[in-house]
C-alpha cells in the first residue's frame, strides 16, 4: 500500500511594516528685490534683483569697486571678464532650469550695480618675483613668499582712495601647480605637483636611508624643509585670506579658468570646468556678497532668530599639538554672518577622544560672545531663539554651558548633526526628493539636504546623496521646526548661486574658516564679518 505524501502548508511570507514614518519638508523661499519672492536664487535675482528693504526702491550697493592683483597677463583676462560679465552670457541652453542664461550684471535691472575697475586699482606682480618666490624648494616657505607677493600689492591697493571694495587674486597655473594641494577620494591630502628640486632630494633621502645612513645634525638632512612639519601655510588660499585680513578688504582668488570668456574652458587635471554663464552667476554673487551687498535672504525665517555653528581647529603657530581653539559661525535672520574665535585648551585625542568638547565655562563664555555681537547689531535687542549646531554629540559641560548663556533667551535648540551613511530608496529612476525625513523617533530623524529638486527637473549631484542625521536635539522647538532649519540653512551660501548645498551654513565651511583661523598671523585681529572668510 502506497501512501500519499501530504505538503506541509507553505508559511506565508512575512513583510516588516516599517517602524518609521517619512514625509518632505516644504522647499525654503528666498526673498529678493521688493520682497519678491522664489525657490532659485539664479531666477529670483534675474526676475527681481537683489534683496531690498521694505521701502526700498532699489539695492543698497549701487556700485562695486573691483581692484585686481596678479601679473600682468592675467590682470588683463579679469579686465575682460569683468566686462563680459556686463552684459548677457549664454550656454549652450540645454538645462535652462539648471544651467541659466546671466542676464548680466549693471547698473540697470537686474542687478542694478556697476561694475567698476581702472588702472590705479590694479597692482601686477612680476614674473621674475613669482619664478623667485615658487624656487624655493621648502613647500611652506614657498607658499609664505607668493602670499607675501600678493599682500604686499593689496596693501597698496588698501591705501588708494577711494579703496576697492573686492579684490581679484589673479592666481597663474605655475603658481596653483607649486602652492596648492588637493584631497583625493580616499580623504588624503596631496601636493598638486613636486619641483624638480624636490623630487632631488627626495631621492637623496631615499638612497639615504636605503644605505643606512642618519644625520648626526638635522640640518644636514635633505628631507629636511621639503616634507617637514614646521610652521607655514598649509596652502595657497587659507595663507592669502589670513594675511589678506589686516588690509580690511575682502579678497576672491580666481583660477585662470574663471577668467576665460569663450565658451567653454579648458578641464584642469581633471576636474570639471563650470559653462561660461554658471561661472558668471557665482562669481558676480560671490562679489557682491563681498563688497556688501544681499544677493537674498529667508522670505520665511522666524524673526529675531541667531544661528550658530561651533567648531575647533588646531592652531598652525601652536607648539602644542594638543591645544584646540574652538570656533563660531553666527547667522542672524538679517542675513549678517559672523566669525568669532574662542580660547585654546588643550585636548588629548588618546585618553579624551576625537572629537573636542568645551568645558562649561567656555561654552558659556563663547556662546555670550555671539549673543554680545547680536546685541551689538541689533540695538540692544535680545535674540528671540538661539539654535547651535554642532557636527558632534553635545557633553554634560557643554549643555550646562551652552543653556547658561541663554538664560535670557526665551527659546534655544541645541542640534547635533552628523551622516552616517544610510541611504533610502524610491520608485523611479532618481533618488528620494530633496527635503525628505525620515522620523525614528522626535530625536532621531534622517534629512535628505541632497536629492531631486522639482523645481529643476533633476537631480543636480555626481553622485547618490546620503541624508543628515539629526543625531541630538536639546531645545524648545518641535521636530519639524529643526528639520525646517536645517533644510532653509542649506540656501545660505552667497559664495555661489546654486540651488542649495548639502550641509546648513552653521557648518558647512567651518573647516575653511577655521583653516583660515589657524593661519592667521599672531600680530592679526580676526575680522568678525564672515565675508572675509568666502
């Protein structure tokens, strides 16, 4: 007798409902001329102009005094890219929603301010002083002679009267080869090119140590000044901008790249050259932001609200590698930007950690220097809110601190941000929108400042975008209002007209400023003013 075989019922499959809820965050408006309003700053200020007053009629900054410092050459170049920047610039008109035509920047609409260069506001270097100044064989050193090259014209420039508002750092390719260093994708520091000098010694060194050779004196070894870690500028720009800042005038390097007036500009080692008229765009918004002037601002920021971005830098002259000097970026809902510097302490990565903490009389301490600067600003008004950002968790001192500096601020929101590499997915071909959330629970929460931008038909990034996490939030304000804050930050930066950039203002140049800190000659005053630091 054969017996049948019963199946066994198959289990049904089991789905996860997801223990998280998502939803998008409304895009940010900008307010522009005649408190007009727009989600894109290019078609914002191409259709009304920069940011005015109520009962203004026109812009505050009528006109921009452009000096230019550089050999001769390129002088030359910036004089005719500045004139083609006055009138109309057009691509090739294949992304009009992301690549827009200029509309040119004068006297009329839309800008409504003049661009204005002439001889006694240029100083040219010679080309025998830079060949001398990039002979040096000791990168720092090398980098310290340029820098002094284009100091020593500013402050020429600084003395004529009237003075430039902005001046245009010419900076030749010899120069960007032998002074500047780039980050590779595995997060490495690296020289741009080696001299030939350089590459001598270093092979003296080489054969050195591959015969077992060591130097009874250290002055005798040949690494010595090409690799050494002596006090000097660590590049180009961060060197330029802290000696720049004892002249009082706000400086713009620009590669010669920027100052080509075809078309299209030569790639330079590899790296992709902006469309003529996107180059136009940022450079202008950069300027004018520099000289002064408000390329936009929140249509809908709560008033009376101070921003503020804290971070530490090593200082370069500091014989100690312990000693940290904390920083912060303040950004009020005027759209004014700040920068003050903290004290140093000292902070040992091998017993305390990566990441720096203050104690609880410093956080006091720098978080009532912002708010003293707020009062100062604004007629002795108290902020209304004072919300911190910070790229780490907040230590027990630090909320001690940081809430007793705010006493007597009604509301403060406390706002560690981080990323740690989680990715969400959505049907279709592009990734998810930008300002999508993703909320684990009130304190925990994902943003994409990245993503598909309706507005733009596409997704403007190189690669898959990664949201912030919202890794702590100690305040007063609901979740949303923080996401909301994040996310408007983002439309801050007026060092270029792109739609928005991936980290809030509070953070996402702290690096760069605080680079600029580091480097900043002992006998200098930091300037408060955060265009400085651009």
């Amino acid at each position: 007798m054969i017996k049948k075989r019963t199946e066994e019922p198959r289990a049904r499959p089991h789905f996860r409902s997801p223990d998280f809820e998502s939803g998008v965050i409304a895009e940010p408006v900008l307010a522009f001329g005649g408190r007009h309003e727009h989600v894109d700053p290019k078609v914002g200020l191409a259709l009304y102009g920069p940011y005015t007053l109520q009962g203004q009629t026109k812009p505050s900054l009528s006109s921009i005094v452009v000096g230019i410092v550089g050999p001769a050459p390129m002088i030359s170049n910036a004089v005719q890219w500045l004139d083609a920047c006055k009138g109309i610039v057009t691509n090739d008109g294949s992304q009009p929603f992301l690549y827009p035509h200029f509309p040119g920047f004068h006297a009329n609409l839309p800008f409504q301010c003049e661009l204005m260069t002439a001889d006694t506001w240029h100083e040219s270097i010679r080309q025998e002083d830079l060949d001398k100044a990039l002979s040096a064989v000791n990168f720092s050193e090398r980098v310290k002679k340029v820098v002094r090259l284009y100091a020593r014209c500013i402050d020429v420039l600084a003395q004529r009267d009237p003075r430039p508002n902005v001046v245009l750092c010419c900076i030749p390719q010899d120069v960007i080869d032998y002074c500047t260093v780039r980050v590779t994708a595995a997060r490495e520091v690296k020289r741009v090119r080696i001299s030939k000098e350089e590459r001598h010694i270093k092979r003296r060194a080489d054969q050195a140590s591959r015969a077992g050779q060591f130097f009874l004196f250290p002055e005798l070894d040949p690494l010595l000044g090409v690799e050494g870690e002596e006090w000097g500028y660590y590049n180009l720009r961060r060197g330029l901008k802290a000696e720049a800042m004892q002249f009082g005038i706000p400086t713009q390097l620009v590669w010669p790249g920027t100052l080509q007036t075809s078309g299209s500009a030569p790639a330079q080692r590899g790296r992709k050259v902006q469309d003529i008229s996107t180059r136009a765009w940022n450079f202008t918004v950069a300027l004018y932001h520099k000289a002064g002037g408000l390329p936009w601002r929140l249509a809908q920021v709560e008033p009376g609200v101070c921003y503020v971005g804290i971070s530490f830098f090593r200082e370069t002259a500091q014989g100690n590698p312990r000693m940290r000097t904390s920083m912060a970026q303040a950004f009020t809902s005027a759209g004014d930007g700040y920068v003050l510097r903290g004290n140093p302490f000292e902070w040992d990565e091998s017993t305390q950690g990566k990441s720096p903490h203050l104690d609880q009389k410093s956080a006091t301490a720098l978080l009532q220097n912002v708010i003293t600067l707020y009062l100062r600003q604004n007629r002795s008004s108290m902020p209304m809110r004072v919300v911190v950002h910070k790229t780490s968790k907040f230590s027990d001192e630090e909320l001690r601190g940081f809430s007793d500096a705010c006493k007597y601020v009604p509301r403060k929101d406390l706002v560690a941000l981080s990323g740690r590499g989680i990715q969400f997915y959505r049907t279709g071909e592009y990734p998810p929108l930008r300002g999508t959330y993703i909320k684990f629970s009130d304190s925990n929460l994902l943003l994409y400042t990245d993503g598909y931008i309706p507005f733009l038909r596409t997704y403007p990034g190189p690669r898959v975008p990664q949201p912030l996490e919202v890794l702590e939030h100690h305040g007063d304000s609901p979740w949303n209002v923080v996401l909301q804050d994040v996310l408007s930050l983002t439309k801050l930066n007026w060092n270029t007209a792109d739609f928005s950039c991936s980290y809030p203002i509070t953070l996402a140049f702290s690096q760069k400023v605080a680079q600029i800190l580091a480097d900043l000659p002992p006998d200098v005053q930091p300037r408060p003013e955060y265009r400085f630091y651009m």
